[in-house]
C-alpha cells in the first residue's frame, strides 16, 4: 500500500511536470477515494482526462473574456424578450450558436440610444467565446483616435493586423459623428482585412440606410459597405430606452431618432442584385 501510495506521487509530480494540473489534482483525489478504487484503468484514466479537458477549456474561456475587454459581461441567457423593441427570440438564439462566426458573416445591431444594442453585441460575443472563438471589443470613437495615432507613430499595420487574427470584433457606437475622409480609410483598412476572413459586429444609433451619407468619401463608403453588407445579419431595434422604467415620457431626443429613422426608411437605396442593399 505504500509502495502504491509512494507511485502515485511520483505520477502526480510527472503528470505538473507535463502540465497537467487538473490530471494530478484528479488522481490525487482518487487515490483518496474508496469509491474510485473499484473503477477500471480504462475508466480512472477516463475521468482525469475528462477532468483536463474541462479545466482546459474553462481557463482559455476565462482568458478569451479577459482579453476581449467586452463593455459587459451579457450572456444571451439575460436578453430581455418581453420588452417591445423588435427583438425576435428565435433569430438571437440563433445567432447564439454562432454558426454566423464560422462562416465569417457579419451582423449589425441597429436602434435608438438606451434599447440595449451593446448589451446585445456583447451578450453575441461572449456565446462566440464560449464556443472557443477570440474576440475584442472596440468603442467606434477611441478606435479611430488610436488609429489615428498609430499612423503618426508607426504601429498603424500591426495595430490592424492584430486585430485581424481576431474572431469576432465588436465595433460599438458606430457612425456617432460623420467621418473625416481619413477616418473613412482607416474604417476600410480594418474591414478589408476582415472581409470574409473573419466576423464583425457592429452597433450604430444611424439606420444602416444612412451610414453611406455618415462615412463621407462616397468611394470609401461604397467600398466598406460592400464588405460589411455581405452576409449580414440585421437585427432593427426600436422603442423607449432600457435604463428609464417602462411607461416613462420619450426624452426630446428619441423623437429626433425616430424622425432620422423614417427619412431613412423613405429613402432607403434598391438592393442591388445580390440583395445585399448597397447603394448604387
């Protein structure tokens, strides 16, 4: 029995010296177990390398959530359905499965302030993360400041190309403000590198009718809305704002969104022939 005792500290030391701590933690709570002695080989062996494998996951799960700086920590578990905001239960579960990040498509969370687009594109990323892919999160106006100030001191093209290897980047509060036509390059250079290669969601108070006129240069826009608009999942959001208690009075500027709104609606471009909606 010692003899027994005396080998499995040996392989309890060999499986950390292998860095396979869940593995060791395992069998060390298994040679203390009556119940786990009446197991086969096959079977013990089994367990701890269920065990590994868990552990694994979970701490590069832990670590994807870290290292996508996410502005909440949403799970598709807390979308609120019950509220009127044109949010559809079946397509968000959907898009939970992330089967949309594996094909490299794109989708755009479109809506007034306050009805919970960035919860939203948050709550998509992290199931993304769940299912073992990467991910960032980028507010629009600090992205084009940082892009700004890595053309001037030369981290411009690696800046892009790290976030290029990203799975899924969140680009939140897009088009707050018209672009400049050099912010509109920048936007081009980050969706090209993204261009059926990997996936983007982006968020933006504009109907998506309205982001060519938004992004300046007509020739930049054209060029990254036929990139965004391929493959892309729209969810239109609308109604009062989640942070004030329902049946609140509108603040004067949802009126003003809603009037933005119906101009795009009324003057929104013909899809072309590939139906994606770029304008002509």
């Amino acid at each position: 029995m010692k003899g027994t005792h005396v080998l499995n500290h040996q392989t309890v030391e060999g499986l950390h010296a292998l860095k396979l701590p869940a593995m060791a933690a395992g069998l060390a709570e298994q040679d203390a177990s009556a119940a786990h002695q009446a197991l086969s080989f096959e079977e013990r062996l089994g367990l701890l390398v269920d065990r590994e494998l868990t552990e694994r996951e979970d701490r590069r799960r832990e670590r994807y959530l870290k290292t996508a700086k996410l502005r909440t920590n949403a799970v598709i578990e807390d979308v609120d359905f019950r509220r009127r905001r044109g949010l559809e239960r079946a397509v968000i579960l959907s898009l939970a499965e992330s089967a949309w990040v594996r094909n490299h498509h794109n989708v755009a969370v479109v809506g007034p302030t306050g009805v919970g687009k960035t919860f939203l594109a948050c709550a998509l990323a992290n199931a993304a993360i769940r299912r073992g892919h990467t991910a960032l999160y980028l507010r629009a106006p600090r992205m084009l400041d940082e892009l700004a100030l890595a053309r001037v001191d030369g981290r411009f093209g690696r800046l892009t190309a790290s976030w290029a290897r990203i799975d899924v980047v969140v680009i939140d509060d897009y088009l707050l403000r018209p672009l400049t036509a050099d912010q509109a390059a920048d936007v081009l250079e980050v969706i090209e590198d993204r261009a059926g290669l990997r996936s983007t969601i982006i968020t933006s108070q504009l109907p998506i009718s309205l982001w060519h006129e938004a992004m300046g240069e007509p020739t930049v826009a054209d060029a990254v809305l036929d990139r965004v608009l391929q493959n892309l999942h729209r969810i239109e959001l609308e109604g009062e704002s989640m942070r004030r208690p329902e049946g609140t009075p509108k603040a004067p500027g949802d009126a003003d969104h809603d009037r933005a709104r119906a101009k795009g609606a009324s003057s929104s471009p013909a899809p072309d022939a590939a139906g994606t909606g770029k304008p002509r």
